[in-house]
C-alpha cells in the first residue's frame, strides 16, 4: 500500500476476537526494527485489529508483521514518491489564480510575446526563408560593410567630430569666442546711423542702377571747383609727364634749350626738373602774334 510521505495511517489485520495481538515493523532501507511488538486494538469485538503508525517524513518503505502468538498477518506499506508530487501539484493548484493563468495564455500581454522573441534562441531559426535565417543574413552584410572602415570599423574619427562640436557648442555659448566676436561686430554696427539700420542703402542702389553712379549736378560743380583750386604743387612729386599737370607746370615754368633742342619743365619751386622733352625748332617758322 503507498502511502502520503507525512501520513498517519492504521494497520489492519484480522483476527479471534479477544486475541492479545501485536505487530513488529521494519524499516526496509536498513532493515532496523522500527516498531518492537506495538500493542494492537480491537474494533469493538469484530476481530479486526489495528496499529496507528506514524512514520518518519520522507520517502520509505516499510515491512510489517501483525501476530496473536499463534499466526500472524504480514505486508509492506509504501510512504512518498508519487503520490506525494501529486499531492504537491494539486496543492499548488488549490492555491493557483488558474483562471487567471489561462486568461493570461489566451492573451498575453505586447510586452510579454516581444520579451519572448527576443529571448528565442536564434538556432533554431536559421533555415531558408525563415525570418531569423535573413536577420542573421542582412547583419552579416552590414559587418562586412563596417569591416571595411578604417580601424577594422571604428570610426576614430567620431571622437574629434564629437570634440570639435564640444569646441562650437562652448564658443557659441554667451560669453564664448564667437559670441564676442558677434558683439564686438555688434557694438560698431550699432553706431552706424540709426542705430545700425542702414536705412540709406536703398537710395544707394537707386542712385548706382544699372547705369551707374549718378551724381547731382550741384555736386558735380563742387567736385570740378575744387580740382580747378587745388594747386599743382600738390602733385607734382607723383604726377605723370604726360598728365594735365604736366602742361600746367610748362605753362609756368618751362626752358626750351635750342642748342640742345631740350625743353625742360620745372616744379612749383622752379629748381627742380619735372621732366625734359625733346623739341624741334625751325628758324623760318611763323610765330603765334595774335589770340582773339
């Protein structure tokens, strides 16, 4: 008979009412005497004799021999082993949310199914047309790609990208390099007429056009009473000899060397040659003698 591994069970054996009946039992594992004649019951003058017996816990078999000093009745009592998993799963579903268990295979949560993807062993899905088969399949094209960059693939370079950004972010920031360059630009800007608005470009491209700039006429006369005004002196270290300049200083203060057929022209402090030029004379020639 098997029985739970921490049950209490009854021994029972038949025999003459009113017999003195004992019972001897045996610890199979070892063969030790675990119960030396127990005394026996009767049930209410039936014959029927029984013994409570209360094993240790754990999983046991045990021999067992009833006697009333003239026969005996004998067995074997099996304690554990299956009955007792049994026993622990059914507890375990007495104690179970089953419903809730079930509702939760019939619908599984997003979170639940992708947590159960990404946790599947790619072995087994590596053949022909499965999805994991061409997942492993494009990485291994994107690494040979990645292979090819310097470094076996390390982009080196992403760490001074990363410090030159750092760089700008820091000169951008109020205070930093570029932004005081920006304020400095700002500060002159800002006394240009009207508060920096230049607001006159716009008769500035009108006056230019396409026909270029166009000057008034009062401003025109201006320009022309000053270059009549100024003085040659002031030009007659840079001037060029075949400049108006030129001819204004020979009006002024020429030689003409007919010996030497030289006509020198002199500067403002009449000392120093402005420059020379070679002349021819013709003696019969006719002088200017009037103007009119």
């Amino acid at each position: 008979m098997r029985y739970a591994g921490d049950e209490a069970t009854y021994i029972l054996g038949s025999f003459v009412t009113g017999d003195t009946v004992t019972i001897d039992i045996y610890d199979l594992s070892d063969d030790s005497l675990d119960v030396d004649d127990g005394a026996c019951s009767e049930i209410a003058s039936t014959g029927i004799f029984k013994y409570s017996f209360n094993p240790d816990v754990g999983a046991k078999q045990y021999a067992w021999i009833m006697s009333n000093g003239s026969w005996d009745q004998r067995g074997k009592m099996v304690f554990g082993g299956y009955l007792d998993d049994v026993l622990d799963d059914t507890d375990e579903l007495v104690t179970d949310d089953v419903p809730g268990l079930i509702a939760g295979l019939n619908d599984p949560t997003a979170a639940t199914v992708a947590d159960a993807v990404w946790d599947e062993a790619s072995a087994g899905h590596v053949s022909a047309g499965k999805a994991g088969e061409q997942l492993w399949t494009d990485i291994d094209g994107v690494k040979a790609m990645t292979d090819n960059l310097p470094d076996s693939g390390a982009l080196n370079d992403l760490a001074t990208i990363l410090t030159d950004t750092d760089e700008l972010q820091a000169d951008w920031t109020d205070g930093g390099r570029l932004d005081l360059l920006l304020d400095a630009v700002k500060a002159v800007t800002d006394n240009l007429p009207d508060s920096g608005a230049l607001n006159d470009l716009a008769a500035i491209l009108a006056d230019t056009g396409t026909a270029g700039v166009v000057i008034a006429t009062a401003t025109a006369q201006a320009i022309a009473n000053d270059v009549l005004k100024r003085g040659v002196g002031n030009v007659d270290d840079t001037a060029d000899a075949t400049s108006l300049a030129a001819l204004v200083l020979a009006a002024f203060d020429s030689v003409i060397d007919e010996a030497t057929s030289t006509w020198t022209i002199y500067k403002t402090d009449h000392e120093t040659t402005f420059t020379t030029r070679t002349v021819t004379t013709d003696p019969d020639a006719e002088g200017i003698i009037e103007v009119t």
